[in-house]
C-alpha cells in the first residue's frame, strides 16, 4: 500500500510518493458542509461500501478522521453547518457556467486544463503503452491522447477559453526517474510483503546500494530476479504516480474551472510485439470517488477523499461527465463499457458510461475533472482508424468511409464542455 511514517506515536501509512497531508489546509471548510450532505457524499459517492466509516466518528456537530480502525490516532476533526441555510462559503470556486455576452466566443473568461494521458516518445515503452502489429505503425497511447488534446484545444480556444496544460509534448513533468526510485520501490514493495528492508541487520544483503534481510530476495529469488522487481516498482512509481503527482502541481497552481484528461482505451493485447486485437471497443468516464478499503489505510487517502468531498466538486464532475459522456457515445457510437463484479467502480448518472473511480489524476487535480477513456486503441472497430491517423473529411477504411477518430473524439469532448457551461 505504501510507506510508514511515525506521527504522534502511531505508525501511519502514506502510499507511495505521498507528502504527509497538511490538515490544516482543511481548515477553510469548517461550516461548509451539513452532516447530511457530508454523510450522502460519502456512502453515495466515495465510500459506498462503508470502509471510510472504519476510520471515522460522526455527530450532528462534527466528524473526526482517525489514522487507525481502532480510532485511538485523531487527525483531523471537521465541524459541520447546523443546516444549508447558515453553511459558510466554500475557500475555493470554480466557474461552471459561461461568463462571456460574445456568441462567437461563449467560452471566453474560462480557463480549462488539458491533461494528455501517459508521456509517450522514448518512454512509451517502458509505460506498457506501446505495440506494433506487422508493418503497421506503431501505436503509443501519448501520441494518440497528444493529437486529440490538440485538436481540442483548438477548438475549445476558438471558442474563448483559455486553455493550459498539465503536460504538452512527450517528456516526463516529473524530475524524478527510475533509476532514483530504487529506495522508494523498496519500500513499496516492503510494505506489500514482499521484500523486508532495514539498515540493521547481520543477515542483511544489498541490492542497488540498499539493504534488505530477512529470508533476502537473494536467497528466496536471486539477486536477478529481485532487482528485475524493483526495477519495476520503481518505473511503475515513475510513470505511474511521480508522473501524475507533477502534474497535478502544475495544474492546481493554474486554477483551472475544468480539467479535461484525454485518454484511449485498451484490451489486454498480450505480447506487445505480437499483439491481439480484440472485437470491440467500448467508451467509459470517470468522477473521482469509489475509494476501496485497501485504499483508505492510508492517510493521505483519507485526506485526498476528505478535500475532494468538501470542495463538493461531484455534483459538477457528474454534471460534466454525464454531458461529454452522452456526446462521446451519440458522436463515436461505440457501446458503454462494463465492469465485472467486484471490480471497484460505481455506476453513477443515468449516462451508462459514466462510473466513479478512484484515479490519482482525477483525486489530485483540484476542481471539477472528466476523465475520459475513448476507444480500445487494439479492438478491430477503433485500430484500423487509429493507424490511418489525422486527416480532413472522410477516408476509405476496412470497406467503410470514416471520419477521422482523433477529430470525432475531440468534437464530442468540445460539445459536452459547451453544454457544461450552459452555451445554448
């Protein structure tokens, strides 16, 4: 799950990369909220199997968040408005309707936020979102995302906003690499059970400079084998949570109204150098919420869910997934995706491909976020246009005539954002 970190005596988990949360930051929300909207929020929206429960007490006064099930380590306790008639403003807003009076320009005054999915270029591989099939082109998920966040830009721009990105082009936000990572993917793995680690101890071996004991990797595993797992740990906290976790600095310093995260889909295709395309391709969004209860051991989850809650974005990420959800679906006319039981995502709206899901992106970004997963870049419906790339008009593939997918994917985006901000 993550690292632990000493605070007030109590053994508190953070998970990977995490800074230990300010609590105090939180302080801006006293009287925001009832406890009737607060509890709502959490069993409808991001906590609906109860788990947060496990880590908090409620009154008709107040909240407080413990570290511990057992609740003997306070972190924070939240006071609430006694009705929505005296609830004291939010420290935080966000526009979400159209300020502008110019029709050609319904978005001007807005500042919206495009986040490219994945980094792409020299390290699109080691990202696992790359493959080849034959002598087609290659298919990177970052240069798929990158083309589409373009072209939406350019129309979003047309239309008045003010556009910013998270990341534009195919190099890493983060300073951080794999190779500085070593320490931190120990520990990770230490606390999944899979390696121990300490600097004090007789039967202790060294793998990149670090010690590990107790039934070592070494003996269990060999060297190879345990530093090909952290090498892999740590690539994964590169790409994965480093990545993201920059990102977010630089758009929560922009203050945007809206993030747009632009991503495409994938089927399990195998061995990327003889990849499988599979039938069809399905279309899905995400609000933040849904956390599991592995998640919330950790405090910084607690106190990510607790902000997000409170800066009571859900209603607009609803509002805003449902409306560029229902776009993507009528313009791609691809079917809604569909999770299995037990699969830790909650269908919310009455748009069939809107879910709640707790992703670092739409947890960390401040504001509203849609989170988009366009079409499966290796099913056989969505493939053949992907690798035909960006073009005007229409153009003959496998038998049928096809709008480009990239300026269909950014015009049913651009549509539901205009209907987001109330532009008739």
């Amino acid at each position: 799950m993550g690292f632990l970190l000493s605070i007030s005596g109590a053994q508190a988990i953070l998970s990977p990369l995490a800074p230990p949360p300010d609590w105090s930051s939180l302080d801006g929300y006293q009287k925001t909220i009832t406890r009737k909207e607060f509890s709502r929020l959490v069993n409808q929206v991001y906590s609906p199997d109860g788990s947060f429960w496990d880590y908090a007490r409620i009154d008709d006064q107040k909240v407080t968040i413990y570290s511990d099930a057992g609740k003997t380590h306070p972190l924070y306790t939240l006071h609430f408005a006694a009705d929505d008639n005296v609830c004291a403003p939010r420290p935080y807003s966000y526009k979400t309707h159209m300020v502008s009076n110019d029709p050609a320009l319904p978005l001007k005054g807005l500042r919206i936020a495009l986040d490219p999915g994945h980094i792409g270029g020299d390290w699109a591989q080691l990202e696992a979102r790359y493959f080849k099939l034959n002598d087609d082109p290659p298919v990177l998920e970052a240069k798929l995302n990158m083309i589409t966040c373009d072209l939406l830009a350019e129309r979003l721009e047309a239309d008045g906003a003010d556009v910013v990105w998270a990341k534009h082009g195919y190099e890493p936000v983060t300073s951080l690499r794999p190779d500085s990572l070593h320490h931190e993917a120990i520990a990770a793995l230490a606390q999944n059970g899979k390696f121990r680690s300490s600097t004090l101890s007789d039967s202790s071996t060294t793998i990149f400079g670090i010690p590990v004991f107790g039934g070592s990797a070494r003996h269990r595993n060999g060297q190879a084998a345990a530093e090909a797992r952290i090498e892999n740990e740590a690539a994964l906290l590169f790409y994965r949570v480093a990545e993201i976790r920059a990102r977010a600095e630089v758009v929560n310093k922009l203050h945007p109204d809206l993030t747009i995260c632009v991503h495409y889909n994938a089927d399990d295709w195998g061995d990327p150098n003889h990849p499988t395309l599979t039938g069809q391709s399905r279309l899905v969004i995400f609000i933040n919420g849904a956390y599991e209860k592995s998640e919330l051991e950790a405090d910084d989850m607690k106190f990510d869910l607790l902000r997000k809650l409170l800066d009571r974005t859900v209603v607009e990420e609803e509002r805003g997934c449902a409306l560029v959800g229902q776009s993507m679906l009528d313009t791609l006319k691809y079917p809604p995706e569909s999770y299995p039981g037990g699969y830790f995502a909650k269908h919310v709206t009455d748009v069939p491909s809107v879910y709640a899901r707790n992703l670092l992106a739409n947890r960390l970004y401040h504001g509203p976020v849609i989170y988009c997963e366009g079409p499966y870049m290796n099913a056989r419906d969505a493939y053949y246009r992907i690798i035909a790339g960006d073009y005007l008009g229409t153009k003959l593939i496998q038998g049928y005539r096809y709008p480009s997918i990239y300026r269909q994917y950014a015009a049913a985006v651009e549509h539901g954002v205009l209907k987001y901000f109330g532009v008739k």
